[in-house]
C-alpha cells in the first residue's frame, strides 16, 4: 500500500540580516536601547547639522579682499562665517612671515619632498621602476619650466642617482674586491674621509664657505654607504638620500644666505610651513633615536640599560611645555658666552628627544612581543646582534607597533602648537596673531575652525595611512 505524501508547511520568509537593511537593523534598531539612542542621535544631528552649515557654507562671505564685504553682508543680515579673512591671511597662514619673493623656496623644497615620497604612498600607481622614472622626469620638466635649468638639474640628479647607483653596484659594495677584511674597513674609512674632506675643501674655496661642512659631511656618509652596503635597491638609496641629502638641501633652501639666496632668518617662518617643518623633523628623528633607547633599555650592558631607563622615565616625567621652556631658555646659559644656537633648532632637539622616549617604549612592548625563537634562530646562525636586530627583530617589531607609532605621531603634530609659548608662530599661533589685527577683530571662529580643519586632514590621512601599513604588513604568524 502507497504512502500519501504530504508535503510540510511553508517556512517563514528570511530575516533580513544581510546589507543595508541587515546592519541597519542590527546596529541602530537591535534592542529598546539602541532604538532611544538612535533617535536621540538623529535628533541631536538635525538641531547641529543644519545650522552648521548654513553659517559655514550657505549663508557664509566668500567673495572679496577686504573686511568690509563682510560688514555688509551682516548690515544686509547675513549671519554667516567671514571665509574672506582667512583669503586675505591665506599666505601668512601657509608660510608665516617668511618674505613674500622668497615664498618659491618653500614651496620647491617641499615639492622635491612629495615627489620624493609619492611612491611610497602610492606604490599601485607607482609599482615599478618605469613609472617611477617617468614621474621623475615630469618632475624635472616641471621645475624646468617653473623655476629654471639649475632647480630642474637638481631635482633631476636628486631622483635618478639612486638608480645609477643600483646599476653601478649590482648588489656588490666596492670593497669587495679587497680579501682582507681589516684592509677592506680601513680602506673604506680612509676613502671616505678623503672624499669628505675633498668635498669640504673644493665648496669652501670654488663654491660658499658656509655650505662647505654639512656638504663635506654628507658626502662622506654617502661614501660610507657606497663602499659599505652591498644590498641596497633604488628603493633603499632613494631613504639614503632622503636622510642624508634632502635635509642638506632642505636647510640651505630654507634658510639661504649661500649660493645667492637672501637670509631668511628662523624668526621669520611660521604657519603650516613651520608646523609640517617641526612635525616632520620631529618624526624623521624620534623615531631612530626612540629605537637606540628601546634597545639600549633592553641590553644586557648595565650602563647602557641605566643610561636608557633614566632618559626615558625622566622625559616621561616632563611635560612638553617644560621641555621646550629648558631649551629655549635654559639650555643657552650653559653654554660658552659666544657660542650660540638657533631657537628652532633648539625646539626641534627638544622634541625629538622627548618623544623618542615615547616610542622607545612602544618598540620595547614590540620588541617583547617578539617569539624567543625569532632570537635563538639568528644566534644559531652566529649572526651579529646588530646583523641580528637590523634584518629580523627590528623589522618585526615595526610592523606589530605601527598603532602605537602613529599614534605617538598624531601626537607629534597637535603639540607642534606648543611650540609658541617660545615665540615660534606655527599654524595655530598665526591663526591667534591674525585675530589681534585690527582690521579683522572679531572673526575667532573662522581663524580656530581653519585651524582645526587643517590639523584634521593631516591627521586623518596619518591614520588612514596607517591603516593602510597595518594591513599590508598583517603578521602571518600567531
């Protein structure tokens, strides 16, 4: 006898857990709490929002070169923000006081920077060595056109010289043509300082005197790398440059008084130019000399490691303000009575040394992360600690702790306004010396709300960055 089939009952329909329907329920509409938060949320936005952007946008003053648009429009009624203030002070907001014929210097020293680094933030554009050579040539052409043959030599001879370099070396520094290894370092060194001091002697006779010893001196770490290293790609040579030979020129650039080029003196700097200079040199060095603590505080050498921790847990113990107050103002009196340094550069030591202490300990977290294997295995090879360091724990701590570095460089970057308690104007002093002008009294919101939408893109893209190197350099291991 056959069996009857019946068939079951019709299930329900699915629940929307999937998309924008699925996260909108899940995250806003969930649970009774959700739920009020949500629509206090939504309420709190249309009471903001909207007025915001009436007074910021809509109804706001952008067309004009002088306070009395302004005036006119709020006579007709008008209650929006004055963004003709920050038009007319947009060039003392960017370069300070620096002089206004002089503005080119600041902005081809930067933009050799950013062509310098564009790579590096935008390597699936720039992948490979082709690209990079054409958008190295266009730079060239650019500042051909812009500002004449010898920048536009510079900035050629700058950018290609890596690539010489990794052509003429093939991954074999000179010195391996020596077999004895005492002859070969001696050799080296001996070359080196005669290449140094040639450098120094044939600027300072033919060239400028002043430029002669940071030339002389760059030329012979650039000799050192050259005979020493033997595994450097373009890539590699293109740092090397980068902190050898940039801030040479960066310095000569900026400040003058050689080859032709006006003094400029550091007073004079200020706004974002001064805010990206002090962020960017406090970054390049803190992060190196954050490293040697982080070491050095975990060295098995008693004195290094007590010299490491004092440093360290007495910066910590500091703020910054008081930092920058010993540098400024203290510092000098220790000093022989005509032996005198630059207030900036006073500024940018102190803060480089106060948070290398601060990431000297977020390499020494990394550095504990690190698996004791990782150690044994470089040690059963009989590698050099140093050898050991360079090419497997160092490289591994950088990638777990690159939360923790950009943090301490988000941080780096708002606290360059600090840097005005020492009568250095950066972004924000500038923004508060543009409001006691007489003739823009009472625009405070404008000046601070360009301040903080300044500050805010740095930032954001600093950490969209390092999200960005968080993902690509993901540890594989567990």
């Amino acid at each position: 006898m056959s069996e009857t089939w019946i068939p079951s009952p019709s299930l329900p329909s699915p629940k929307l857990d999937s998309g924008y329907a699925g996260w909108v329920k899940n995250n806003l509409f969930s649970t009774p709490g959700n739920l009020l938060l949500t629509l206090l949320s939504i309420a709190l936005l249309v009471l903001t929002v909207p007025p915001l952007l009436r007074w910021g946008i809509l109804d706001a003053t952008w067309l004009g070169d002088s306070r009395g648009v302004c005036d006119e429009a709020a006579q007709g009624g008008s209650t929006g923000a004055c963004w003709v203030f920050v038009k007319v002070r947009w060039g003392v907001f960017l370069y300070g006081f620096y002089p206004l014929v002089e503005r080119w210097r600041v902005n081809f020293t930067f933009f050799v920077l950013a062509v310098a680094l564009f790579p590096l933030f935008a390597p699936i554009l720039l992948g490979t060595t082709k690209r990079k050579m054409v958008l190295y040539l266009l730079a060239a052409i650019t500042v051909l056109f812009w500002l004449g043959p010898i920048p536009a030599t510079f900035i050629a001879c700058y950018l290609f010289a890596p690539f010489a370099l990794d052509r003429l070396l093939q991954g074999k520094p000179f010195l391996e043509l020596f077999g004895n290894q005492v002859v070969a370092v001696l050799t080296g060194i001996g070359s080196a300082l005669l290449v140094g001091v040639i450098s120094y002697y044939g600027i300072f006779l033919y060239l400028d005197e002043k430029a002669a010893g940071a030339i002389g001196l760059t030329a012979l770490v650039l000799t050192l790398f050259l005979l020493f290293i033997s595994r450097l790609t373009a890539s590699g040579w293109h740092w090397v440059f980068l902190f050898t030979v940039y801030p040479v020129f960066a310095f000569f650039m900026l400040v003058g008084d050689i080859f032709g080029l006006p003094l400029v003196e550091t007073h004079f700097w200020g706004g974002l130019f001064l805010t990206l200079v002090v962020a960017g040199s406090g970054m390049a060095t803190a992060l190196p000399i954050g490293i040697l603590l982080a070491l050095g505080r975990r060295s098995d050498l008693p004195v290094i490691k007590v010299l490491c921790v004092s440093f360290i847990e007495f910066v910590r113990g500091v703020p910054l303000v008081s930092v920058l107050f010993m540098a400024s103002v203290m510092f000098p009196l220790f000093l022989p009575e005509n032996v005198t340094f630059n207030k900036l550069l006073r500024a940018l030591v102190g803060i480089a040394f106060f948070y290398a202490a601060y990431m000297a300990e977020v390499i020494r977290g990394g550095l504990q992360a690190i698996p004791k294997g990782q150690y044994e295995a470089a040690m059963a090879l009989g590698w050099p600690y140093w050898k050991m360091m360079s090419l497997i724990i160092i490289p591994q701590t950088l990638r777990l702790v690159i939360p923790g570095l950009a943090n301490n460089f988000l941080s780096l970057l708002k606290d360059t306004t600090l840097v005005a308690v020492i009568g250095l104007l950066d972004l924000l002093g500038v923004a508060k010396a543009s409001m006691a002008d007489k003739e823009w009294l009472g625009f405070t919101k404008e000046a601070y709300i360009f301040a903080a939408i300044v500050f805010w893109i740095f930032c954001f893209a600093i950490s969209r960055y390092s999200v960005y190197l968080e993902k690509t350099y993901h540890p594989s291991h567990q």
